[in-house]
C-alpha cells in the first residue's frame, strides 16, 4: 500500500494527544502517526524522537529537507519518506509543526539500556562526539549540536550510517551536516557505530 495513503488512513485512529493540536495546526498531527503518540519515536520504523530535540534544531531539519541536503541520495530510504512530507512545507506549516510537538506533553522514555553491544568500547568512541553533543549527551545549541540521549538509538545507527555513506552532510550548503560527517566517518564499521549507540542509549537525558 502506498505510504501516503497509509499516512492518511491512520490519521482516522491517531491516539488521543493528538486533541492538544491546535485548530490553526490541523496537519501538524499527522507527525503522531509515524512519531509516536507524545512524539517519542516509533523504533520500529527508525522514527526519531520529536520531544527531546529543542525548536532550532527540529526547524534547521525542516529546512535541511526542504532544501534537498536529506532525503535527496538515491539508497536514503529513510530521509526520503521524511523529505516527502517536509520537502513541500511552508515556513508557516514547519513554524505550526514545531509548535505541535512541543505541546504535546511528554511521555517517560524506555528505560536505557536496550542494545546488548561494547558499551565501554563506545565509551571510548564517545570522547570525540562528546566536544559537541556534551558529556551527557545534553548538546549544545551554540555548536548547533543536538542532544543524544534519549534518542532513539535505532534512528542514531541509521543517521550515522547515512553520514557515513554521504547520504547527509554531503552538500555544500548544509553546514552542519558536513561538519557532522567526517565524525562519523571516523568510525570504522557497523560494529563501531552499535557500540557507541549503546553507550549513548545508556546516558541520562538532559533538559534542553
């Protein structure tokens, strides 16, 4: 079946956070059905975690697809079901979708711990994410870094991947994307990447 008809279907059965929308927002739901009731992420379908990531970086990925620099590489999968949604956003519609997700009230998150990989080995890997991402993986909004923990550690595996590949951070314009890229580039294979997933699944989030 067709993912928008999908998207469009389950808008019919979206739980019950979905009534804090605001009448001007009516689209800005549809989030819900791929992220989660409270915006959490959906780890079955690699959907990242809305609640945890502050409103400039949320907006600085809008426009990231919208402009092409995600969700534009053949293999990226992922970031194309993404930029199908984003990538015909007004500036007005991306403003109203931030303001969804952060009146959604926040749910408790899965208990840390949930990938069985070298935690320490990743420990080690972390020390080079750390100067940006922070100590806790709490980010940092001058280096227009986001936070980490909390996240959906299979969406973190993925995006790591899609560095990697050239898949994001591959563009001359993305800024950020390509200061990211060459960090994960650095790590040397799958292996390296599920560990130091799993060290940051193990890390306590932090207030934004």
């Amino acid at each position: 079946m067709n993912k928008l008809l999908i998207v469009l279907l389950s808008v019919a059965f979206l739980p019950s956070n979905a009534a804090v929308a605001d009448s001007q927002q009516p689209n800005a739901r549809y989030c819900l059905v791929c992220h989660g009731s409270a915006a959490q992420g959906n780890a079955a379908i690699q959907a990242p975690n809305l609640s945890i990531l502050p409103d400039w970086y949320l907006q600085q990925q809008f426009v990231a697809f919208r402009n092409n620099w995600r969700g534009g590489a053949q293999d990226d999968t992922h970031g194309k079901e993404m930029q199908a949604v984003a990538g015909i956003m007004s500036d007005t519609e991306i403003h109203q979708a931030i303001a969804f997700i952060r009146s959604i009230k926040p749910v408790a998150k899965p208990t840390p711990g949930s990938i069985e990989h070298d935690v320490q080995h990743g420990r080690l890997l972390y020390q080079t994410c750390r100067a940006c991402h922070g100590s806790n993986g709490e980010g940092n909004a001058q280096l227009k870094a986001p936070p980490l923990a909390g996240q959906q550690p299979g969406y973190l595996a993925q995006q790591l991947i899609a560095f990697r590949n050239g898949w994001r951070g591959n563009q001359a314009d993305d800024t950020y994307g390509r200061t990211m890229r060459p960090f994960a580039q650095s790590l040397p294979d799958k292996q390296a990447i599920d560990d130091v997933v799993a060290y940051i699944d193990t890390l306590a989030s932090s207030s934004k």
